[in-house]
C-alpha cells in the first residue's frame, strides 16, 4: 500500500523574516534528506488542496479568521505576536498546510494508500480556537481530525504529538470530546507553559523534564500511551510530528535521535495495524535543525511505510 507525500508549493512562501527559525528551509531540509536516503522515489507525491473557510471553521472562530483576514498584508509583515507574523503569503501558505491533511484523508479512506507524511508549514498544533500562537496560524492536525469525523463519519481518532512542546492548541480543541484521544510528551517547564493536570481521560499528555533522554521517552510510550491508545482502538492514528526533542536542536533540551522517532512511528504503525486497518497521516510540526530534521524526518517516513 502507498505511503503519500503532501505539500503545496505555497507553504514554501511564507517567511516571517531572515532571522527566524521557521522558514523554508525546513522543507527543504527534509526533501533533501529524503532524496539522498533514496526514499523519495518510494514515496506516491501528492499536491495538498486547499481548505476551505467551512474546514477551518470546525476548529477555528470566524472572529478569529475575520482577524487575519482583515490584517494579512499587502507587503511587509504583521507581528500576530513577536514570534507569529504574517507575510503577503502567510494566509495562502496556512490554507494549503490545513488542506493537505484532508488531501490524505480523502486518499487514504478511499482505500487509495495507507500512511501520509505532509510536508507542510506553517505548523499547527498551537494554533488555538481563536488565537495564532508559537508560529502557527491554523491547527492543521485539529483541522483533519474535525474532517474526519464530521464529512468522513469516523468514531475514534487518536491524535500523537512528539514535538518538544505541549500542542496545546490541539488539546484545547478537544477537551471533552470523546471521540477524539491525544497522546503527548513534551518538556516541561518550556513554551508555552502551559500544563493540564486532570485534562480527562482522553488525554495522555506526560510533561518531562529537561535532558530527558530515549530512554525515559520509550517508557512513557510503552506505560502510557499504548495501554491507552490499544483500549481506545482508534480507526485513525494522526501524528504532529515535531523533530525538535532531537538532541542537536536548540530549541529545546530532549535527547532524542533518529532512532528514537523510528521506535516510536514503530510502535504506531503496529497500533493502526491492530484497529485502523495501518492508516497513519503525519504532520510536520517544529524541528529547526535543519540537519536533524532531515534526517529524523527519513527515519520517521521509513518507519511509516514500513521502508
């Protein structure tokens, strides 16, 4: 079965300004790697369509899309926060990252491939319901769940998240609903502080602290999110896919390497197999070591399509 690889064009126009962390070059930096591995060729290469404003509104306010639609601008840049700032592109480049998980949600309940690997920015999983946040504008991962249990009919999806922060705005977006369960781990105390003690118990999301290596992330994978995960028996696995626990990456202080996130997109893929008949759609999330990315990036697709 096809494992996709999604993106658009436009998510490569975005740029919030040559000192910043996230720009484009992360997309090429795991193109790049997954050329030279030779894994691309393997790869069925799909182009993202658009969301559509009805998409985006599952999770998102329409005060909140008014706000940056009425201040996208024509040229320069407009800070949302010192951190989140919008381009001429930005809106372009956020509908197309939002779309390209329906893209695979379509390919892949249709029985025409198994796993996705979106390639997309700007990121997602801190975009709140009416706030953009850490870099993120629209909740790309949230934005696909709501899709596929709204215009697909599907009654459990777990939402996995391995970036170094705690994807708050992805919990946020579905605290109380049962049919979604997320699983996380992220360092703590780290942006953006925030922390639920008692979120339900459709939320395993296990704070760790600073220099946390493999081998305390393996155990909080195995103890607690595959117990959960296999008694809630997802009929969809998506995955924010955040690369920035590596080790060499500084904008955290996890420990991870390449290793680690094939262990852990391993351990996924036998889930899906045992519940959701190995469909797994994967998301781009952080990662600002462009080297480490890539080559996490290749061992996470690897592992995704059993490569």
């Amino acid at each position: 079965m096809e494992t996709l690889y999604i993106t658009h064009p436009a998510c490569r126009l975005h740029e919030m300004g040559a000192w910043h962390p996230e720009s484009s070059l992360r997309l090429d930096a795991v193109a790049d790697q997954l050329v030279a591995s030779g894994l691309m060729d393997f790869l069925s290469h799909r182009t993202a369509r658009p969301a559509e404003p009805e998409d985006v509104l599952r999770v998102h306010t329409p005060e909140y899309l008014a706000f940056l639609r009425q201040h996208a601008p024509a040229h320069g840049y407009f800070p949302v926060d010192p951190d989140t700032i919008m381009n001429p592109d930005t809106l372009q480049a956020a509908w197309a990252a939002a779309g390209a998980g329906l893209t695979a949600l379509d390919e892949i309940l249709a029985g025409h491939a198994q796993t996705a690997f979106c390639a997309i920015r700007p990121p997602g999983h801190h975009a709140r319901p009416g706030q953009a946040l850490g870099f993120c504008f629209f909740n790309n991962i949230a934005v696909a769940a709501r899709y596929a249990l709204d215009h697909h009919g599907l009654s459990r999806i777990a939402i996995v998240d391995f970036d170094v922060h705690h994807g708050n705005g992805t919990e946020e977006a579905f605290l109380g609903e049962d049919r979604v369960m997320m699983c996380s781990f992220y360092q703590y105390p780290l942006f953006p502080d925030t922390r639920q003690e008692h979120p339900g118990p459709h939320m395993v999301n296990v704070p760790v602290d600073a220099y946390a290596g493999g081998d305390v992330i393996r155990a909080i994978v195995s103890d607690r999110w595959l117990p959960a995960l296999r008694d809630f028996r997802p009929e969809l696995i998506l995955v924010s896919a955040g690369f920035d626990a590596h080790r060499e990456d500084d904008m955290g202080s996890l420990k991870l390497v390449e290793a680690d996130y094939a262990w852990i997109t391993e351990r996924l893929v036998e889930v899906a197999a045992e519940s959701a008949r190995g469909r797994i759609v994967s998301f781009l999330e952080g990662g600002y070591n462009l080297s480490a990315l890539g080559r996490s990036a290749v061992a996470h697709v690897r592992a995704l399509g059993g490569y």
